[in-house]
C-alpha cells in the first residue's frame, strides 16, 4: 500500500507538471531538470520501499522466531502442568489410602489398648495353686493307702488306679497344673534359665517337657497322648517326671541362691525334701524301675510337698 501511494505522488507531480505547460512558457532545459527531478524522486522513493521492506522481513523474521519460542514454551507449559495434574491426583490417591490406612491403624490401636486394659485387670499372682498333702499327724500307713497329693482337687500321681477312680484325664490334669506352677515360678524369676530342660504347660491333652543335649532335641509327654482307652502304658514316663524333678531342683537351686544373696535364711528357704537333678530325698530316680510304683508314688508325693514349697 506504503508503494501504490509512494506512485501516485509521483504521477500527480508529473501531471501537474504538465498542467504547468499550458499555463506558462517553459523552456526545454526546465522540462528535462523536471523530468529528472522527478526520476530521482521516483529512485528514492524505491529505495525508501526497500529499505522499508527490509526492514519489515526482519521485524517479521524476529517475530517468527519470537512465536516459535512462545510455542516451545507453551508446550513446555503444558506438559508441566500434564505433570502437575498427574503428581496431584497420585497425591490424591496417596491421601486416600494414608486415611484407610490411618484408619486402620486407629482401630488396631484402639483394639490393643482395649486388651491392655483389660490385660491389666488380671493379677497373676491371684491364680491358684493349692496344694494338700496334709494327711494329719501320726497316721497309720495303711490309713494313708489310697491317698494322693492333690494341686487344685487334682490327684497327683505315678499311675492309673482303677480301683480309686485315678484315670488318665486327672492324672493328666494334675501333672498340666504342677507344669503351669513351675512355669509361673519361672516368670517370677526371669533371671532362671535352664540350659537342657523346657517344659510347655497348655498343651493337650497333657503337658509336654523338651530336652536338649549333645546328643539332640527329645521331647518328653508329662502323661498320655490319648486320655481314652487302656493302649499303652498306665504310668506316666519315668523319663518324663525325672526331667520334670531335674528342673525342679535346679529352680529351687536358683530361688536358695537369689534367697541368699538377698539376705535370707538358707533354712527356712530351703525345700522340705533335699533334691538334686536325679534324686529326691535321697531317693535316686534313675535307679527305679518302671514297674516300682511305690517308689515312684513316693517320689511323686516328695515333688507335690516341694512344689507347695
């Protein structure tokens, strides 16, 4: 447009140059110095055009380039934003779950702090363990036939009597009991540790002692596998209740030596019948046959007095 108008002035001048011939006389020599003049200002006109229109391509050309960086950084933009959308809705779904999961946590620690309360509320040194092997002074040995040391109205014995009504589910239950009571002394003193013996008292139908040594890992029922029928046999295992006397001795051993330690009187802590790991009042244990009742049920008699110990 800036060129269309830059020829018409042109034109007009001319024009009017001829206009001012027929008004005027001019000479030849002014008419060519128009003529001139006014190619002359035709040339600059052009390159007053040119020089413009270079300078519009460059301006053109920097705002291309400026465009072209506008649409990286556009893209740019978009794509972080793509990204920022992204990492928001993973933190959405991050904030969901920590809500489930700090839900679940709650209720888990509400349920453990409801059972350390109510764990709280339990005494164990309240549970019961009565032992009776009080018969009465000066009674006769044929008056203290048939009768059995008793841990909680629980007969505590070598082997099955018919004949007093001793089957294998009290015997059972009894010999479970003395295993718990062993078990609580135990808690009570939890420096003790036995390096061989291990008794596990809640076990059914009977209590169970593992015995570890060089040789290997045994493990040794405290009564029957099966509470009903005649199979097997009608005492308890020998190897089990000397394993239970051996860890007997040595917690009393330990509690004697805690007692001395601490000050206490080695005779009136010491248990009514001298014990070692194989031997009870002076009774050793590894000598008795299977078959010797009256040993054992003496044996056993001496451990119910030294467990009520």
């Amino acid at each position: 447009e800036e060129r269309s108008s830059s020829i018409r002035k042109i034109l007009s001048r001319i024009v009017n140059l001829n206009n001012a011939e027929t008004n005027m006389i001019v000479s030849d020599g002014d008419e060519d110095s128009a003529i001139l003049w006014a190619i002359d200002s035709f040339h600059l006109e052009l390159e007053a055009l040119a020089s413009a229109f270079h300078d519009q391509e460059e301006e053109l050309r920097i705002l291309q380039s400026l465009m072209q960086d506008q649409i990286i950084r556009s893209k740019s933009i978009s794509e972080e934003e793509d990204r920022a959308m992204e990492a928001l809705n993973a933190l959405e779904i991050d904030t969901h779950t920590f809500g489930e999961e700090s839900h679940l946590v709650t209720k888990q620690c509400s349920d453990v702090m409801d059972e350390i309360d109510a764990l709280s509320k339990v005494k164990l040194t309240s549970i019961p363990f009565h032992i009776d092997v009080d018969w009465g002074e000066g009674m006769r040995s044929s008056q203290m036939a048939g009768r059995y040391p008793t841990i909680n109205n629980l007969r505590l014995a070598y082997r099955v009597n018919q004949k007093a009504g001793v089957g294998r589910k009290e015997i059972c239950a009894a010999w479970n009991q003395a295993a718990q009571l062993i078990t609580f002394t135990c808690g009570l003193h939890p420096s003790f540790s036995s390096s061989n013996v291990r008794i596990i008292p809640l076990s059914y139908p009977c209590a169970k002692i593992v015995a570890t040594f060089p040789e290997g890992q045994s493990v040794h029922n405290l009564g029957w596998e099966t509470l009903d029928g005649e199979d097997g046999s009608p005492h308890v295992p020998s190897i089990s209740i000397t394993l239970f006397l051996a860890l007997l001795s040595e917690l009393s051993d330990h509690i004697i030596s805690s007692s001395e330690r601490n000050g206490g009187s080695t005779e009136s802590s010491s248990p009514p019948f001298p014990m070692t790991t194989t031997s009870i009042d002076s009774v050793d244990v590894t000598c008795l046959g299977d078959t010797d009742t009256a040993s054992w049920s003496s044996v056993v008699f001496c451990i119910s007095v030294n467990l009520r110990w």
